[in-house]
C-alpha cells in the first residue's frame, strides 16, 4: 500500500467530510432573522416597472403566497426609489407589515439614499456603485490605488451612516459579470477579484462601526459561484468576520437548465453549511423560484432530520478519524482543476484522464418492456428486440440532431437466458458497437466467468448467503478473469451499518484487494441513497487516494425515483458538488423507465457543471424592473431558433447592469441598451447598437453565421 501524507490546503469549512453549518452573526432584515440560528431564508425579486405601484406590490403579493420572506425590487431612478415608500405601505395595508423589502441599487448612491428612506435592507454592487466597467487597461500603482480607495470611501460612508441611523441592514452584492475595471486591472476575472471588491466596502462599513452586512458572490458559472463563496468565507476567517451569505447562480435561465445551474451552484454550498439565505434566479414569473428554492434548502434547515435519511450528523463513530481530517479531496478549493486520473478503455470510450465524462445508463426497466419484467427468462429473441430498440432510440436522437445518446449500458445479467440475451444483442447491433459499450452486473459467478469475454466493464458481488471467505474467494476469481480479458472492473460500495463513512473505507479495501491481485483498470463507484452520504464519501475516498498517490477514476451514481422535480435538483446538487471540484469521470442518474429523460437530466447536468457540452450554452437573467423587453418570451424565441448549434454560448440579458461583464463569458450577447433596442456583442466587445427588437432575432443569427458558428438546424421528422 503507498504511504500516506497529509496533503490539506486552505479550508473554508471545518470539516469536508461531515455536515456543520457555518456559524455567523444574525442580521435583522426588519424583523426577519438572517444567519445565526435562523432558518436559511427565501427571497426573489419583482420584475415589474418600480413605478407601476399596483402590479408591483401585486406580484410581491405573488411571491409571498409562494413562500417568499424577503421581497427585492429595484430602483434604478430616484423616481423608482422613491415608489417603494407607497409600495411599501400597500403590503402593510395588505397585512405583510413583517415581510421587508430590499432595494436593489445599481450605478447611482442617489437612490440608494432615498431607498434607504423606504425599505428594510439596500443591496449595492461594488462593481458600479462608485466604480465604472468600460474595460479600460490600466495598471495602478499602490499609491494611485490607494487613492481609489479613498474615492470609494467617500462615495460609499454617506450610505453607510445612513443605515446605520435607521436601523437598515444592506447587502454588499458582487457579480462576477460586473466587477469594475480597478479591480479587473489588479485582481483580473476571478474570485480573488470579487472576494477584495465585496471585502472594500465591508472594511468601510466597519470603519463607522456598521455591521449589519449580508454578502453574495454571484456568477452565471457555478464553478466561479462556489468557488469565490468559498474563498470568501476563507478571508472572511482570516479577518475575523462571521457575517451572513446570501446565494445564487445569477442568470441562471430558463426551465430545467436554470433549475439545475441553481442547484449545482447552491445546493453545492448549502451541503457544506454555507449560506443563510438563497434567492434562485430563473427566467420565470418571481413566484416560480419560490418551490425550487424550498426545495434546496429544506434538507439545511434547522428543523429538518439530520438523523434521518440525509445522515448529516449520525452518531460519534461516523465521523472521520483525525488522520482522514488532515486529508482533502482536491489541491486548490479556489480554482477549478480536474482530479488527475488514469485512463481506462471502455470498449470505444476512453474513461478517466483527459477524456470527456462519459454517461452510464441501465435502460433495463425501459428496454424489456416488451419481454418479461426483468431479464430473468430472456431469450435470444428477445436481446434482438433490444438491439433493435437502441437502434431506434440512437437514430432519433441523432435525426433531432441531439448528441445525447447512451454510451454505456449497463445490464443486468440475472440467469443464463439474460446472458444469452445480452450476447445476442450484441450480435445484433454489430458494428454499432462501435458507439455503444456493456457493463455486466453479475451476482452469479458461473454467469460472471461467463459474461466476461462479451462485456467491456463488469460488476460482480457474490450473494451475501455465503460466508465472508468464499465472497472474497469469488471475487478474486471474477478479478482474475477480467485481468485476463483486460475488462475494467467496477468497485461499487454500498450503505453500511458501520457509519455513514464506512463506505469510502471498504472501496478502499477493495482497490488494495485488487492491487494484491496485480489488477488495477478500476472504475470506483457508490451506490448510496442522499446527496449527502454520497458527496461526504466520494470526497473520503478521493482525499484518501490523493494522500496515497493513487489515480483511479470515479463513477458518479444517484438512484432514481419517480419525482422527476425532485431528482433533477438532487441529482444536480449530488453531481454538481463533486464535478465542480474536478471529480468524476462517468456518471449515471434515472430510473430506466423513460431514457429520453433520463438522457436528457444526466446531459443536462453536465452541461451545467461546465464539464461537458452537448448544445447551446444560454445564460439569461431573471429579469426585473430594469429589462427593457420581455426576457421570458425573447429567450424562448432565441432558443428555438438557435438552440441546435452546440458548443455556442450565447448571453441573453434584460439590461447593461451585468451584460458587457457576463458577454466577455459568452460568444455572443444579446443585451438591452435602450427601450426597443437592443445591442449585440461579440465576447464582451460590442459590435452593433441600437438594433430595431424586431430586427435582432435575424441580425443575431447573422452575426453568429459572420463569425463561422452557425449550423443550418436538422430536419423535424416528419409523421408519415
């Protein structure tokens, strides 16, 4: 066995392997409790005009039916600020006196001064609120620095005392697509960058003794999201600072992707006990965000059963011992990079190093409809039938002009008619195979020895009727069979009585019992039950092998289950967690009932981490007061019409407040500049402005054709 080392780099939180959530201070949002011991708030913001008192204050009515505690609006004017003090008198004559309003300030301290008159909480951005985003280069010395910094203080102290004096608490709100050009120019775009903007104005506010502060480190990009809250918490404790987190994947979109950035973003942070209020930002009426954000947050909140399912707390004897604590999962918490594993062959796939992450599918359930409900009593025939049904799904998928096909599949073999089936399947796809590989469950050794020359990856646990010696007995021959053939052996462990983190120990022990046999193209693997246990033993197991210097690649898992709504973001928070911090080479989701959906949720996934793209990339924001047009709408428009061309991504944004920053991410951006206008960039260059609305669907799609991206769409399949 390698030696082990301790290989630990700056934390953020106490303990990666087990729940504890962050403590702060408590700051009052009017007489709602933020951070401390209170439950981890909702919130959403109106899209409404500000000055339209009626629709806004309906709308917030909308949302705190929803479940909504805390209700933002915007005021980009002093005519807007000045309607929340209406706004704000109508929900108490409405009964919601307890609900508080926030003003969300952008560019002009003139209106967070009169908001401040008005609501319970101001939010600023420290990338427009004394700062300006031209993306202009210029190299600061310390001095000239310095003196920008004394800009700022007199720009920012007046908001500060005026808080202060009226009881208000503010967010000190950073977005990744709007830090300013002095930071840029020091900092560059990064979470460094964001981290020092959001800490300025704090250290003002502390200055004049003001500490009723609630920060947020947003990004359209989860992996930049997660990171820079984690970097920020680290400062934070570096400093001697506990305030409260507000979270969010800003722009997330539309629709199922908006939902699954959200909960790989959010829900990644909330399972490691960062975050004491959440706002999910999607492309939808306010009061949508509401359930999906209940949803995320509920497994964290104070009343919920960490003893249950979840097991984030269990008993003494599930902790990691103190040698496993010194130990972490990746090199650097900060900045994304891809665990370094070795490659593995399956069949045509390359799994592992460099290569994509590949999907695992068991179709099982789907695939033998039509035979018996199980592959038990499988004939040969029968293997044709779904040979046949693959063949079918992979061509309709493809004449979509869809690349979400299955690549793995994984199949069942219960007795010998399931064997032959599989065989014969194989026989009948012929030189498909070559876009298609067979990972064999075996709990049958004869059937194991057996299967092993026509799989390409294999599964094998001995029934648990047998005694532990000839369980460990059948495995050595199963390993020393796949040796022979050069198939890639799956180590899968599972829940164990033991404690919640036995399962990372006894994978370990497999991969050194396979080791001992001089076999190592192993796939490691759990097959556990929540999000937490899973996360909490695939960091184990990977911190462990670091410390070893051990390089085998990870299966992702998740079990399946019939809330589609529920899955999707579990599954997001489960896969989204690890795949942000570089871990996992193949993954696998769903029930095998329904592939399309099954396909369409593991891709999705990925594509949300940011690990693997399969079509357009669309980052839209919510929309507010401030959007010049109908975002829902434009949105659903831009992508039906280019939602085909994979590998593009183009930025859909209401206004300028975080455009020129999140189209210098996207390769092309369709912005409002003015009422009726909009202006199109290409990365963060703007390339034409003042763009008639009805005339910027086509001028985008030329400009996309202009710059070599375009693809003409696939044919719709026609019914005969």
């Amino acid at each position: 066995m390698a030696t082990e080392t301790s290989t630990k780099p700056l934390l953020y939180i106490p303990d990666l392997f087990q729940y504890h959530r962050r403590k702060t201070r408590t700051v009052m949002v009017g007489k709602v409790g933020v951070g401390g011991d209170n439950p981890i708030r909702l919130q959403s913001m109106t899209t409404t005009p500000t000055t339209d008192v009626d629709a806004t204050v309906a709308q917030s009515l909308r949302m705190i039916q929803a479940g909504c505690e805390i209700v933002r609006i915007t005021a980009p004017t002093v005519a807007d600020a000045r309607a929340l003090g209406p706004i704000r008198k109508k929900l108490d004559q409405a009964g919601f006196k307890d609900i508080p309003l926030v003003a969300d300030i952008h560019f002009n301290p003139d209106c967070a001064i009169e908001a401040a008159n008005h609501v319970e909480k101001v939010r600023v951005n420290p990338g427009n609120y004394a700062d300006s985003k031209i993306f202009k280069v210029k190299e600061y010395s310390d001095s000239e620095y310095e003196s920008e910094l004394e800009r700022l203080e007199e720009r920012f102290t007046p908001l500060v005392l005026k808080c202060k004096s009226l009881g208000r608490s503010m967010r000190i709100g950073c977005n990744h697509g709007s830090l300013s050009d002095r930071i840029m120019n020091r900092y560059g775009d990064s979470p460094e960058g964001m981290v020092e903007a959001a800490l300025e104005f704090v250290r003002i506010g502390e200055k004049n003794s003001y500490y009723d502060i609630i920060l947020s480190m947003k990004s359209s990009n989860p992996k930049v999201m997660i990171a820079a809250y984690r970097l920020l918490v680290a400062r934070m404790d570096e400093e001697g600072m506990s305030y409260p987190l507000h979270l969010g994947v800003t722009e997330a979109g539309y629709g199922e992707d908006g939902r699954i950035k959200s909960a790989i973003g959010i829900g990644s942070l909330l399972n490691d006990g960062i975050g004491d209020t959440i706002r999910v930002s999607l492309t939808e009426d306010p009061e949508f965000e509401i359930p999906v954000a209940a949803h995320l947050a509920a497994p964290y909140q104070p009343t919920a059963n960490h003893n249950g399912s979840e097991g984030f707390r269990g008993t003494p004897g599930d902790e990691a011992t103190a040698h496993e604590k010194t130990l972490a999962h990746v090199e650097n918490f900060f900045h994304y990079g891809r665990r370094a594993t070795r490659e593995l062959h399956i069949g045509p796939f390359k799994v592992g190093g460099e290569n994509t992450v590949r999907v695992i599918n068991d179709f099982s359930t789907w695939l033998f409809s039509s035979s018996p409900t199980t592959t038990s009593g499988m004939t040969t025939d029968d293997g044709k039938k779904v040979a046949l049904k693959l063949l079918t799904l992979f061509e309709e998928q493809l004449a979509a002009g869809k690349s979400v096909v299955p690549e793995i599949l994984e199949w069942p073999v219960t007795d010998r008619a399931s064997l032959d089936a599989m065989i014969a399947c194989r026989r009948a796809l012929g030189g498909d195979t070559s876009t298609l590989a067979f990972l064999g469950r075996f709990s049958d050794l004869a059937l194991a020895l057996d299967g092993i020359p026509h799989i390409h990856a294999g599964f094998f646990e001995a029934p648990r009727t047998i005694s532990s010696e000839e369980r460990m007995g059948q495995f050595k021959q199963f390993v020393a069979v796949a040796k022979k053939h050069n198939v890639v052996v799956m180590l899968e462990s599972g829940p164990c009585h033991r404690g919640r983190l036995e399962p990372a120990r006894n994978l370990l022990n497999g991969v050194s019992l396979c080791e001992k046999e001089g076999y190592r193209n192993l796939l490691l693997s759990f097959k556990l039950p929540s999000v937490s246990q899973l996360i909490a033993n695939v960091r184990l197991a990977a911190a462990i092998l670091r410390s070893r210097s051990l390089d085998y690649p990870f299966h992702l898992r998740f079990p399946g289950h019939a809330d589609a709504d529920a899955l999707r973001l579990e599954a997001s928070v489960a896969f989204g967690s690890l795949l942000c911090d570089g871990i996992g080479d193949s993954v696998q989701v769903g029930t095998g009932e329904k592939p399309l959906e099954d396909l369409s949720l593991v891709y999705n996934v990925l594509q949300g981490a940011g690990v693997r793209i399969t079509k357009t990339e669309f980052v839209s924001c919510p929309s507010c007061g401030r959007t010049l047009f109908d975002l829902q709408s434009t949105t659903e428009r831009i992508k039906e019409q280019t939602g085909h061309l994979k590998g593009v991504k183009i930025a859909i944004m209401g206004c300028i407040v975080n455009g020129p920053g999140e189209m210098a991410d996207a390769d092309f951006g369709y912005v409002g500049g003015a009422t009726g206008k909009i202006n199109l960039y290409v990365g963060k260059n703007c390339v034409e402005k003042g763009i008639a609305f009805e005339d910027a669907d086509h001028r985008l799609i030329e400009l996309i054709k202009a710059h070599g991206k375009w693809v003409d769409p696939p044919q719709k399949i026609l019914a005969e």
